[in-house]
DNA sequence: CCCCAGGCTTTTC
DNA sequence: GAAAAGCATGGG
C-alpha cells in the first residue's frame, strides 16, 4: 500500500500517494476530493518559478507532498475565528474544548484500543450556545464567543450562505467582503475560509508568517509596513504578480509551512 | 518585564 | 485617512 498520511495540525493534512488504488480498490472520489488529489503541484508551482527562485525551490521541494484539505466551511469558518493573535497550541485547545463541549461524541475501535471522537457542533448547537460558558472554550474570550454565536445564528437564519458562497462564478473579492461583514471575521479569516473551507485555492490569506516570508524571500517593501487593511491588499496583489494567481493561496501554504519549519524553526503545529 | 503568537475592533491623532 | 491601543494567554 503506497499511501501515506499524516496529520500537521487540526487543518492540515500530508499525503503521499503513488497510484490511485489501493490493493485493487479505487480511490473513493469523496477521499480525493477531501484531500484535493485531483490537484497537481506542476499547476501550483510552474516550472517558470523555479528558474526564478532556484534556491527557494530546493527548500520547498521538500513540502510538495502536504495537501490543503476540502473541509467543512462552517467548521473552518469557527476554527479560524479562535486563531487571531495566538499562538498555535491555544488555537488547538480551543477548538479542542468546542467539540468537546457542544460535539457530539462517538467510540471507534482502531487496531484494538477504543478512540473517542467528536464530530464538530451543528450551526444551530453554537447559535444557541450560552455566551459564558461558550467562552469557556475561546480563552476567556468574550468577545470572540459572542462573534461565534452571532455568525452561528447567521448561518442558521441563511444570512451566511455557504451555498452561494461555494459559487465558483463569485468572485473572491465578494467572497471576501461578505465573510468580512460578519463580526470577528477580517480580510485574513475570510481568505482562510475560502481557502480551506470553500476550495478557492486563489485565496492567499496573509498573516504574520506569509508576511515575514513576502518581505525576505520575495523582497516586497510592503511587507516591512504594518498590517493593515490597505497594506493587505497590496500584498495580495503582489503574491499574485509572482505566483499562479489560480492556486496563489495552495502555493502559499506550502511557502507558509516551509518557512515555519525551515526558518523559524517551529516544530510544533 | 519584554515581545511574539496563523487578527479584529475601537479609539485617537 | 493612517497609526495605536485593547483583547487574552502561554512561551521564549
């Protein structure tokens, strides 16, 4: 069996696959869709970046097996609104102490030792979450909980429509301005969402990391500017202007996660 | 005690 | 308009 899979963080997962069967069973296309294997890393980065950044490449070859995962949006669109200004083990926590609150819980047997898992809360479970004892689950956050509970609601009410929001027609600016009007989401969350949670692969969300590595392998003077909503556009636009504006964000990842590791040295996801 | 973590909102100049 | 402060907590 020549599949390998191994877990980076809640929102991430590596693959490594040679063929499409496994022992004679064909891939379920649900599982390729999951793991977007129907995506080719020659698309994401064109061998046109290589002659440019040949040394980069050399680093980055190393990642070309991480895929982005097609995941719940409402499930990405909570998780990534506990990830603002924290680091990568209270995200994890909170996301953690959510299922564990509101999921549901179930037992799988898996080579003999029982695994208790959690499925994600429903829309309805979160919009009728108390805002204190959700808060439980956000760090202390009030003002965070309150966020989720209020966008809960709003997808419960169709005021969030995931639906229109999957339209592959929209384009990712609206995408992004209507995520954005919702409390507690901004620019980067709402290119996180798109990203990982509706399958736009052109979304490039920018946060701190993606902002480092623009300014030092990329050489962008915005990226000494602070962060703000101004800046953030004019970084998105520069990315474009050097990556596949289709797959800017997936090429992005794999930037992101190769600077982490290879840079700054973080070994934890 | 300082600064930084997969930022957003409100206040202030 | 753009910058600065507040939010919350853990780790270096």
């Amino acid at each position: 069996m020549s599949i390998f899979i191994r877990q980076i963080s809640t929102q991430e997962f590596e693959v490594n696959t040679i063929e499409n069967e496994i022992k004679g069973i064909p891939i379920p296309l649900f599982f390729q869709r999951y793991f977007s294997l129907d995506i080719d890393m020659d698309r994401v980065f064109p061998e046109s970046f290589a002659r440019f950044y040949p040394d980069l490449w050399k680093l980055l070859a190393e990642y070309f097996s991480l895929r982005i995962m097609r995941q719940d949006p409402f499930e990405t669109m909570i998780s990534f609104m506990c990830a603002q200004g924290i680091g990568m083990h209270l995200i994890r926590k909170q996301v953690s102490m959510l299922i564990k609150t509101y999921g549901e819980k179930t037992t799988v047997t898996f080579a003999g030792n029982e695994i208790e898992l959690y499925n994600f809360p429903d829309p309805e479970r979160l919009a009728a979450a108390d805002p204190f004892m959700l808060s439980r689950c956000t760090n202390n956050n009030r003002v965070r909980a309150n966020n989720i509970i209020a966008v809960s609601q709003g997808v419960v009410e169709g005021k969030v429509d995931f639906q229109r929001l999957c339209d592959r027609d929209m384009p990712l600016s609206e995408v992004r301005r209507k995520l954005s009007e919702n409390r507690g989401i901004g620019f980067k969350i709402a290119d996180c969402i798109a990203l990982f949670g509706l399958g736009r692969f052109d979304a490039f969300p920018i946060d701190t990391h993606v902002k480092q590595y623009l300014g030092s392998w990329f050489k962008s003077t915005t990226a000494l500017r602070s962060l703000s909503p101004a800046s953030y556009l004019i970084l998105d636009a520069e990315a474009r202007s050097f990556l596949n504006p289709d797959f800017a964000g997936y090429a992005g990842h794999i930037l992101f996660h190769c600077w982490r590791r290879e840079i700054k040295k973080l070994q934890s996801f």
